[in-house]
C-alpha cells in the first residue's frame, strides 16, 4: 500500500467508514484519539473528509482501537474478510434518494424533561435551568465549547459540584418507537442517515443504549463532530456531499420549521414531523418514499 490511504472521490467514504466504525465501537472523537493517539484536528479533518489521503499508518491505528481492519475501513472487506456486498437501493417517484433523519423531536423525545429533574434535585427553577441551556446550546453543538465547561458552568448556576448534563439527558429522553419502526423500513429500501444539532459524544451514547436505531447508517452528521449546526448552510451542503446525492435526491425529516425551510432553500425535499402525532407523520413519510 501506498503512503495514503484513499483516492479522489474515496475521502468522504473513508471518513464516513472511520466514524461510522468510531461509533460502533462506542467511542467519542476524543476517545479514538486516545486510544490511537491522534490530535483531535486531525481526526476531525479525516472524518470530514477534508484530509484526502491519511497515511496507513494513522489509518491502521484506528483500524486497531475500533476493532476493524485497514481493508474494512477502506470498503474492500467487511468485517468477516468478505466483499461488501453491493445492496440495491430504491428511488422514490418524487425522486429521493437519501433520507436524513432529525434526532431530537423525532426518534427521541421528551428531552425537556432534563430541566425540570436537575430543578427538582437542586432547588433552583426549571427555567433557570433551561435559560442556561439555551444560552450555551449552539455553542456546544457547534464544538465551541465541550461538555466539561458546559457542565462546570451548569454546577456553578445549580449550586453543585459536579453535574453531568448528559446523564441527565440520556435518562430523560424516550426513544420514538414509531418512527423506529419506520427507520429500520426506511433503511431495507434507501440509503439514510442523521443530521442533529446534538452535543459531543450524544449520539453513540444513545446508539449504545437503544435510544436511536441500531443500524448500518450510511451517513451521520454530528454537528459538534463537524463544526457547523443547523439552520447553517454549511451542515446542509456538508451532509449533501457526504450524502453523495443531488439535493433534490435528499427528503429530510425534522420538526423544526427553521430547519426544513433552510434545506429546501437548497433544493432538499423536506416533511414536518409532529411529534404529538407520530403515526400520522409516518403515514406522510411513507407516502412520500412510495417507489
């Protein structure tokens, strides 16, 4: 093998590959590099795809502490050394390609829950607690600031020591088993990931612990991972590359309304999920996907 690993075109998939086996190995960007020791910039380039050819010894190292292989990682192998088989995928008759799917509002919910728990154990109020959030939000999906000083700044707000947002919010949340249902259908046909504005490391917890879908994902864009949030335009066309479709291939599926009229600016089909109505949204959803 050459010094790098990967060709023009072949970048994205191979950045798609590390963090999709990152994850499956229940590990955060900050942990991989740990474990392989790599910089953090230097993990992040490659999952992006903004590093084109990482040479085989970084790739070998990740290869190592995800319990994968170079070859895996690559595409030529699974991980019982065979091919990959290549999976026909379907196209909607509206022309869809690729289905992205928003995480909070429409596989979990309930998240809300999390400020009034940290209310009740530490006596301040709920919307005490739900203003700091918001203040800080966008700047820790974004990866401006990490969950350490954000949970710093949450104890010293409360009145406690430590705290930890994430344990709040992971025993809060419920998992949409509706729309699950649908996921794993959605995932028999086409070719689909997630698009969150979600803080680090949130999204494999939730993978781990059942909360999201257990599946194959072809693509998830992490905004605290790829350093932009929606209603950004960057994430936008950032997960249309990584998507490797044309916009008007993608349907995205959100509940917020600044979000979907974003996307559709750039050509994306999008559908509202309502929340307090599940099994009407799937029904609107399937429609739309009918091949």
């Amino acid at each position: 093998m050459n010094e790098g690993v990967g060709t023009a075109g072949q970048e994205m998939f191979l950045g798609k590959a590390i963090a999709n086996a990152r994850r499956k190995a229940g590990l955060t960007q900050q942990e991989l590099c740990a474990k392989a020791n790599l910089s953090y910039s230097t993990l992040a380039k490659i999952e992006r795809g903004a590093i084109k050819t990482p040479s085989v010894f970084t790739v070998a190292a990740i290869a190592e502490a995800t319990g994968t292989t170079v070859e895996f990682l690559a595409g030529k192998e699974t991980n019982m050394g065979t091919k990959a088989p290549q999976k026909a995928y379907k196209t909607s008759k509206t022309g869809i390609k690729f289905v992205y799917f928003d995480v909070n509002g429409v596989l979990v919910r309930y998240y809300q829950r999390a400020f009034t728990k940290i209310a009740e154990d530490t006596g301040v109020s709920p919307d005490a607690v739900e203003a700091l959030f918001w203040h800080h939000n966008d700047a820790i999906c974004r990866g401006d600031m990490n969950m350490q000083e954000f949970n710093s700044i949450l104890a010293k707000r409360v009145g406690v020591d430590h705290i930890s947002w994430a344990d709040y919010y992971l025993s809060n949340i419920d998992k949409n088993s509706e729309i699950h249902n649908l996921v794993n259908w959605v995932a028999e046909h086409y070719r689909f990931g997630l698009i969150t504005n979600i803080m680090s490391g949130l999204v494999s917890s939730m993978i781990n612990k059942g909360l999201l879908p257990k599946l194959p994902y072809d693509v998830i864009v992490d905004s605290s991972e790829v350093g932009t949030i929606k209603p950004e335009v960057a994430i936008y066309k950032l997960a249309a590359q990584m998507a490797k479709v044309e916009p008007n291939e993608i349907l995205l599926i959100d509940d917020g309304r600044t979000n979907l009229i974003a996307a559709e600016k750039l050509g994306w089909h999008v559908l509202w999920f309502d929340d307090y109505h599940s099994e009407e949204s799937e029904f609107r959803i399937r429609q739309i996907l009918e091949f």
